[in-house]
C-alpha cells in the first residue's frame, strides 16, 4: 500500500536505465499521463467501483485490493486507483475479464470468522497490521470465488493471451509463477484454501519471531517443501535489469515470459520514484505490444474513455 497521493510526469533525469522509456513519447508527453489520470479518477472518487464485476466469459484475472483510503477525503490513493486502473485495461486487452477483490469477498468463506482469528493470533504485532491481515485473507478470497488465476495488481501480462492459458495448469494444482513472491498464482479453489490454511500454519510457527511473518515468508516454506508447483524457469520478468539486457525488446523474448511484476525494486533499481509506477506500467505494456503486434494501450484506453473515436 502506498500512502503517496499523486502522479507525476517522469523527468528525464530519472530515465538511467530503462531506454525504451527514455525514448517513449508517451511518458514525456503529459497528455498521455492525463490518460492515467483519467482512467483512474471514476475508480478514486467512488472506491465500490473497483469492485464492479461483470462475468462476460472471458477467463477471469483476479487482484486483490485494501481500499486504503485518504483520511483527508475518504477517496481512493490515486497512486493505487492508477496502478488498477492500468492493470484492469492491460489484462483485458490480453483478453482477460480483470476483477477485483477485496474483503467482503473474503468474508464470504465459509468460517471466515475462525480463519480471522487464526490470522490475527500468527503474531502478536498482527492485529495492529491491517496490511499483513489482508495479505493473509487474500487467499481465502479467492477460495470463495471459486480460484482461478490471481496476480498483485502491480503484474501486466508480458505475453499471456487468455486463449492460450485460460486454463488452469497442472489440473488446476496450485501453481506459482513467480517461486515464492506471491506476484502470479493460480489453483483451484480447494487448492486456495489449502494453501490459505497452510498458510496460517507456518505463520503461526514464528510467532515467538521479532517481527510479523508475512505471508510470503510463509509461502517460501511451502514452496521449500514442495508443497506446491514452481514454474520453473521463471516465466516473469521482475527486474529492468533483465529487460535492459535484452533491450531492443523483442517478440521472441517476449513469448518466454507470461508476465512483468512492476516491484519496488523493478522501480528503484530502473531511478524512478513511486509515484511513476502507473505510467511505467502503461509504457512497458505499450513496449510489448509494440514488439508484438498488439493494440496500443494509450489509443485504446482513449477510446474507452470517449477521448478517441
């Protein structure tokens, strides 16, 4: 969660690393962050629009999202309202129907309340963080809908059109994408309640720890003890170092990778600050469509808001 309040053109000083954003007429032309803007705006001034979902039947992506919201104005952090704004249009132009959880999904399991309390006794520091509650719950959310895929809503699909791989893998086993940072999973829902209880578990072990284990931790231990499927190679790009070193990008390259997790350090190692993070979002999926012969995201993201025709 992020508790910045805006979004700022990235200036040229910033640009050390990256060179397809340092020649992109898209990050140093404000109309198109106006783009962002404007994407993001309806879903900061009424947070229950996130949460708007149509089954429409293409495969579903799911995020899951806190509504953390400005104690100042009760709106959505335009920081995150931007960041799942891009992520929704990215994952539908790869032909996925994008939804949003949150925790009245969650709530929605069967014996949330005791999965609740187990949560909050992991650590005695949990009740007090709310972000690392939800981190944990996020996993019986999607139990509740039914699993499928689900991915941080600062993943865009690199190459992951959803003809190809709507289907869930490996029988619909739990599956990670990205070891074990949480960026790209997927799974049946009997498999997501598996893991959200094996989950806890190891949590709970490290309770006597100095500080909270995340759920991430947790997921490490399993994914130790072969608990789950590993994709492996590593079928995600989460670093600008490995685009930079195959920079003119190239469909090729692309295909091998299903996805690009815009990290904090995919933004600190590339010399941006966070408030960039939506726009470099926006720009990479523009990079690889480009690579690949697929549709403009700013174009198409202007026509969807009526700018375009």
């Amino acid at each position: 969660l992020f508790v910045i309040d805006e979004v700022s053109t990235i200036p040229a000083k910033k640009m050390r690393r990256i060179t397809f954003l340092s020649n992109s007429k898209h990050i140093m032309n404000k109309s198109y962050e106006d783009v962002i803007h404007r994407m993001a705006t309806h879903l900061r001034d009424e947070p229950s629009r996130v949460f708007e979902f149509k089954d429409d039947g293409r495969p579903i992506i799911h995020t899951f999202f806190n509504s953390l919201r400005s104690k100042k104005t009760n709106r959505v952090l335009r920081i995150d309202a931007a960041m799942i704004a891009v992520w929704k249009h990215a994952w539908s132009l790869a032909g996925w129907n994008p939804r949003v959880l949150g925790l009245e999904d969650a709530e929605k399991f069967p014996g949330f309340e005791n999965m609740y309390e187990a949560v909050t006794a992991i650590h005695p520091k949990m009740s007090g963080d709310r972000y690392e509650i939800m981190c944990y719950l996020r996993y019986f959310a999607m139990a509740a809908v039914g699993g499928g895929y689900m991915s941080d809503y600062d993943v865009i699909p690199s190459y992951m059109p959803a003809d190809v791989y709507g289907t869930l893998p490996n029988n619909g086993n739990f599956t990670s994408y990205s070891g074990h940072v949480p960026a790209l999973l997927s799974g049946r829902g009997d498999e997501w309640e598996r893991v959200a209880r094996r989950l806890i578990e190891e949590g709970t072990k490290r309770q006597n720890d100095y500080r909270i284990f995340s759920d991430m931790m947790a997921l490490r231990e399993i994914v130790l003890k072969k608990e789950i499927k590993v994709v492996r190679p590593l079928p995600i790009i989460d670093s600008v170092l490995e685009l930079e070193r195959h920079e003119p990008i190239s469909c090729d390259y692309i295909r091998n990778y299903r996805a690009t997790h815009i990290s904090h350090k995919f933004i600190t190692h590339g010399g941006f600050n966070m408030h960039h993070r939506p726009v470099v979002m926006a720009e990479a999926v523009q990079t690889f469509h480009t690579a690949c012969g697929g549709p403009d995201f700013f174009d198409t993201a202007k026509m969807e808001l009526g700018l375009l025709r």
